[in-house]
C-alpha cells in the first residue's frame, strides 16, 4: 500500500509543476489505496484537477469533504465501493466511471445521472437521453403520483399546518412503501427519490412560499413512460426474491396486518417466544445502498447521563448504583397464560399463576418465587479480577421504533470476525475495522450491527413478520469477475419462520435465504473449520447440517442440505467440539445434553445421539423439579465444558476428553460427565440464560434474572477442584439501574445473552426489556 504524499502527486500529476494547486490531471490507480488514504487536505489544494483516475484500488467510498471544484472526469472503477452518494460534491463532473464495483447496482447508476447535473458519459456510454428522463420526466411522474397520494389518503386529515407536521413521518414512510413506478430492478432508485420528493412535498405544505418545481420547459412530459434500463441492466438473480421477503431499515415504513402466527406446542421457549402479539412492518429494499439507519430507531442510554446529539429521540440514562444487592430489583409481575402441553405441565407443576392456570414456563418462572442471590463474603469483596464499567445502554430493537418499547426481549449476539489483509493469497479484506469491536444482536424483527466504543448502531435490518432468535457469522472468500480471491463476512440470521436470511453486511444485502425447518429455528452455529456449513437447530427437534456455498458476484449460490440429527427435542445451543469440529458436535437440549457424531464419511442421513451426559444434578429431581433442560453450554479451552440446567443453582466445569475416554470401558451412550468443579451461581427459576466464555482471559460469564453479570476466574482450576468447594464469583457486575427520562428507574432484567470480544475489552448483556448493555474494561 503506498502513502499519499505531496511529492507523490506532483510526480504523478499532469503538468509537471511544483504546487498541487497547477495539475489538472492525475493517475494514481494500482496503488492499494484505501478510503483513509485519501487526504481531503492534500486533494483539496488541486483547485484546477479536472481528471481524476482512482482506478483498480481499494477504496471503498468516496470522502464527501474532497472539495475539487474543477474536476470533470473521475475513474473509480474496480474499486471495493458501496456508496457513490458522496459523489455529488463534484457537481461539474461530466464523465464518471465505476464499474467492476461488486456492491453497485444499476440503482447507483441513476441516482449518480440524477445527482449530477453535468454527467453525460457513464461507464463509457452515454447517457445524456437517459438522464434527463431521469431528472425530468421521471422526477415530474414520481412528484404526480406522490401528490395525488396524499390527496387521496392523507387530506383530510391535515388541514392546518400542526396536523400536517403530525402527519408528516407517517406520510414520507406510507409513500416510499406506496408510491411505484418503474421496473421492480429500479425499486431502490424509486425508494430513494419518492423520500426526498415526499419531503420536500411537506415542506412545500409547511411553508407555502416555498413552492417544489420539477417541470422543465423544452423536455419531453411522457407522464406514462417507464424508465428503460437499457444496456445499464444489471443481472442480481435472487434480489427480486428478496425485495418481498427482507430488507434494510429505511425510514419508509408502514403498519400491516399481523402475521399468523405458527401452533404453539411443546417447546416452554416457544411459548414465550411466539406468544406474544406483534405487528410488523414492512419495509422498503435497499440492497446495495440503503440510507443510513434512522437515530430515531435507537434510543440510547449513557454512564454521564449526557444527551447524545445525533438523538433526538427519548434516552435513558444510567443511575449510579446504590450499592444495594442485586435481588433487592424489583420486578414487574409477568403476564400469564395457559400451557397445554403435556411434557410443560410435566415440568412446571409447582409453578402456578395467580388465577390457577399453567403459566408459559418462562414467565411461570419469574413469577416463582425467586431464591435470594447467596453471595459468599468472597464475592461481595469483589476479589481481584477484570473490571468493567458500562459504557452504552441501547434500546435499538423497539418495535416501530418506540421508545417505550421495554416488553421486546433480545436473544442473541456476537461479535464480527476481524478480516487481515493477506497480499500473499491476493485476498484483500473487506472491513475498515481495526480491531473486532463490531457487535450484531437480534431480538424482535430487527437485528442491529453496534460499534461498541461509540454506542452507534452502523446497520439495522427489519425482517417483515419474523421473530429473530439466533445468529452466527463466517467468513467466506469470494471469486470476483476478474478471478481475484476476496474476503467478507456473513451474518446468518434465524427464528420464528424457520428460514435463515444470510446478509452480506459490508454490502448492506440479504443475499439469500434458506428454508431450513417448518417450525422455528431456535438456535444456529457454523463450524469453526469448514466456514460454510451451517448448523440450525428447530422446534421440530431436529438438527440440520447445511452446506450454503460461497456466492459468485451476482450473488448467486447453491445450499445443500448434508446431515439430519434427530434431537427428540427443542436444541437450545449448539458448539462444536473444538479439537475435532468434523467429528463431534455438542448440544444443549431441553431434555439434556448430547453428544453428535457428525463425521460425513459414515453413512449419511438421519442419526440419533451418540452420547448423553448424565449430571450429578440429575439425582436430585423429583415430581416437582426437571433439571435436564441444559440451557448454557460453551468451551472454555479446547477440553473444558461449562454447562448448566435449569433449577440447577451452580456452573458444572468438565472435561470432554476425559468424559469420553470412561465411555470407550463402558461402551453405554449414557455416560456421566467427568465434573472438574462446580461454579456457584444465582438461586433462581428463570431457564434459558446463557454462558460465554474467554479462553484469552480464562473467564467463564453468566447474567442472571437480576440484571447482574457473573464473572469467574477459572485460571487456578486445579487449586479449586483440589479444594472440592463451589468457586465463588470473582466478581458480579450489578444491575446498573437505567433511568428513564421523564419515566424512573428501570428495574433489574433478565440477562438472556452476553458475549465478549476476542481481547476481553468489550462485553455486550442482551435482557428481555430491549436493553443492550456494552461494558468497557478498564
């Protein structure tokens, strides 16, 4: 990669001369240059630069502060480009090329003819015809249609101009949803201008002397044709698919019909999930270039208690602890509902709602009477360990962004993959990250991509009608049109509907979707060897391996479908074995914790367990208590498992190897599990909170029903286990306590998942108030 220096450019600018401020021409294509390459001040000084090749480099935008008042033809092809927005600063730019761009599509094509007054030759054709349907006709089309849709549906209800401000962002959001025209390949273009035009329409309302004018004399007024798209036509086999199905987040958003749901039936955490009532919306597609989320989708919480400015939004703010004990929370009664399955009523007989019916097991649990958190002298001295202090509260997955929105539980996070550089394998890296502090949850309709240090929320995508409850990321390596090897990651996302969406996130596309099960994903997991099998877990009790491929750049791929486990019932978490992730898959399940040979050179097909780990736990049930549902499971090295069951109170550490080895002289499927030590943890009912575990730092970590974090050292294993005592916390992070603007504390939620970075510097807490918490090491 070579360095953008003053010298650099006059060497490589046209005429030779010794200031920046006398080259009118420059080539500085093949040089690896990436986006924070390009130094606006050093650019800025080139007043007369009128061509520009920034060819067969990396970059992947455009800086939008590059003032260049002269330049009129820009080469930035075969770059890594995702938006070409930024492009309008050079507003006499008269020929622009960008193609062998993966990420653009035949939308940028035409926002780029009408952003650009001057543009005539477009990817070495020209346009001139084009664009001026593009600026004119089409603009005057789109402008008709978007008045007579609010003559027709929005009128009546605004008459004065504080009904019309009422009504202002349901209109804009109705009419990018409503408003058509043109072929469906051109829907983002649409999108994106009936938005600028809506509000520009209500502006016009607001302040009557400021009348919009799209028509143009001397220019054709074809009110009725279509926009062609010509030779520009680009082939994206499966985004007409997924222009029905998933979508960014834009701000163009309207109210439907509640999906039906799918028959509850035995699973607890399918009643809790699916139970409750959501309406969803649909939302515009904007596969390549999508507008930035909306602030008003993410309202934030912050340790200063400051207002964050691009927020306009109501925000909570963080109440410094009191130094109470975390079971001291109080907690708002859950709402009751019947189980009618058998095996539920089977597990939760003892746990009864106020009117006598079986409760959802979940919210039957919290209604339980909790036993108080017994913290050991030891743990309240907070021994010395990792400390963290919270540094963001988001409440990003409202449903329709309200922020009163505290009922949406969150169920699943991790961390993006870092991507290197690697100039030996020639695959360049599509991330600008320099340190793997992106974090993806999901939770609702919505999953979120958050930079933990600034608490933004980079990317949001709504899936109409869904329930996410799982995600997992891997990175694939992609062949490009001109053969070259290039990394990037994939986020698969799951739930409710059985389907998992894979999102190109770097490219702001779902690219694809796999109807993986008939009944709810519960949970999914890639192998950490081969990076594209898949694993999904479904309330159909059954395990799937799936092979997704890599896609070639239009996007296109192929899925097979290579193992069936048959679990007997709902698998709550996956994880590969790591010393042999080709052999041996791990699970939790509602009914314990198995084992799965999962080699594809035996016999393919449907196979049963191959082991079933039996817990000291176990001997303890009785009518009233099941603790097979093992609801945490993760590795903690490449031997250690950290598992725990429902009702179990405690963290069992055990060793893989070993366990396995006393199977091989009883040759018995059901085997007990070599115990290591026994972590203590909270007294509690609530099922389903999960474990995660630092190899880095030797850490194992667990939230609980309070809103408290469990955080333990296990570096001195074997001091512990010689001890035979139950390892107590090295410390517990407490329940913040939020406060709501205007509205009080709010109190101690359930941690349903937590995940740490690869260096430990961040942890993220989801809870089942639509609350991420991102704490910071210090």
């Amino acid at each position: 990669m070579t360095k953008i220096t003053k010298e650099l450019l006059l060497r490589k600018g046209n005429p030779q001369c010794a200031t920046l401020g006398e080259v009118k021409k420059i080539n500085i294509s093949k040089l690896q240059l990436r986006t924070e390459d390009l130094d606006p001040g050093l650019f800025s000084q080139m007043k007369k630069l009128e061509e520009l090749d920034l060819s067969e480099n990396l970059l992947t935008e455009i800086p939008n502060n590059i003032s260049l008042p002269n330049l009129r033809v820009l080469n930035c092809a075969a770059n890594q480009l995702e938006d070409v927005t930024s492009l309008q600063q050079f507003q006499k730019l008269e020929e622009l090329s960008f193609e062998d761009n993966l990420y653009m599509t035949i939308s940028d094509n035409y926002k780029m003819m009408f952003l650009l007054q001057n543009l005539h030759r477009l990817n070495g054709k020209d346009v001139t015809s084009t664009a001026n349907h593009v600026r004119f006709v089409n603009s005057r089309e789109l402008a008709s249609r978007v008045t007579a849709y609010w003559q027709k549906n929005y009128k009546s209800k605004a008459e004065s101009p504080e009904t019309v401000k009422a009504v202002e962002k349901e209109f804009v959001k109705s009419a990018v949803k409503q408003v058509k025209y043109g072929p469906n390949s051109l829907s983002d273009f649409t999108k994106w201008r009936v938005k600028m035009i809506a509000t520009e329409f209500i502006a016009s309302l607001l302040k009557p002397e400021k009348k919009i004018s799209l028509d143009v004399e001397g220019e054709e007024d074809d009110r009725n044709s279509a926009i062609s798209e010509g030779s520009d036509s680009v082939k994206k086999k499966d985004r007409s698919q997924l222009e029905k199905s998933s979508s960014l987040v834009t701000c163009g958003s309207k109210k439907n019909k509640d999906t039906a749901f799918i028959t509850l039936d035995e699973s607890p955490r399918k009643k809790k999930r699916l139970q409750s009532s959501y309406s969803f919306t649909s939302m515009g597609v904007n596969p390549c270039n999508p507008p930035q989320v909306p602030n008003i989708a993410t309202h934030v919480l912050l340790q200063d208690c400051n207002l964050v400015p691009r927020l306009k939004s109501e925000h909570l703010q963080c109440k410094k602890s009191t130094g109470s004990s975390t079971s001291e929370l109080k907690k708002a009664p859950a709402k009751e509902t019947s189980a009618s399955s058998p095996k539920v009523s089977m597990r939760i007989k003892a746990m009864k709602g106020r009117d006598g019916k079986e409760a959802q097991p979940r919210e039957a649990l919290r209604n339980g009477k909790d036993q108080p958190n017994k913290l050991t002298a030891d743990a309240e001295k907070s021994k010395q360990g990792v400390t963290l202090q919270p540094l963001h509260f988001l409440q990003c997955h409202s449903k329709e962004n309200n922020p009163e929105d505290f009922k949406t539980a969150l169920w699943s996070c991790a961390f993006e993959p870092f991507l290197s550089h690697n100039p030996d394998k020639n695959c360049g890296s599509t991330s600008s990250q320099t340190a793997p502090a992106t974090v993806a949850t999901c939770g609702g309709d919505s999953v979120c991509l958050i930079d933990c240090e600034t608490g933004k929320v980079l990317k949001k995508y709504k899936i109409t009608g869904e329930e996410l409850f799982s995600l997992a990321w891997t990175t694939l390596t992609m062949i490009t049109s001109e053969g070259q090897k290039r990394k990037f990651n994939v986020l698969a996302v799951a739930g409710r509907k059985g389907i998992v969406k894979l999102i190109h996130t770097r490219a702001n596309i779902c690219y694809g979707e796999i109807k993986a099960h008939k009944k709810p994903i519960s949970t999914i997991c890639f192998s950490p060897k081969q990076e594209t099998f898949l694993f999904t877990g479904s309330y159909d009790e059954k395990i799937i391996l799936w092979d997704i491929g890599v896609p070639d750049c239009d996007y296109t791929f192929r899925v097979r479908q290579l193992l069936v486990l048959e679990a007997g019932s709902t698998t709550l978490r996956i994880v590969p074995v790591p010393i042999n992730p080709d052999w041996y898959l791990l699970t939790a399940c509602e009914d314990g914790c198995y084992a799965w040979d999962i080699n594809l050179n035996k016999q393919q097909g449907k196979r049963s367990f191959d082991l079933e780990f039996q817990f000291p736990v176990f001997q303890k049930e009785n009518e009233e208590t099941d603790f097979h549902i093992v609801d945490g499971l993760c590795f903690l090295n490449d031997d250690v498992v950290a598992s725990k069951s429902c009702l179990q109170g405690s963290i069992y550490l055990w060793s893989w190897s070993k366990t396995l080895e006393s199977r091989r002289k009883k040759q018995s499927k059901k085997v007990n599990a070599v115990i290591l030590a026994e972590l203590e943890w909270a007294r509690t009912d609530v099922p389903y909170i999960q474990i995660a575990c630092s190899s880095d730092m030797n850490c194992i970590l667990c939230g609980d029903n309070t809103g408290a974090v469990w955080i333990y050292d296990v570096g001195n294993l074997e001091d512990a286990v010689s001890s035979g005592k139950l390892i107590t916390p090295t410390k517990i992070l407490k329940w913040p306590t939020p406060k709501v603007k205007g509205q009080g504390d709010v109190s101690g939620a359930v941690i349903n998942n937590l995940c740490v970075d690869s260096k430990f510097i961040y942890l993220v807490t989801l809870t089942d108030k639509n609350i991420v918490i991102i704490w910071k090491r210090t």
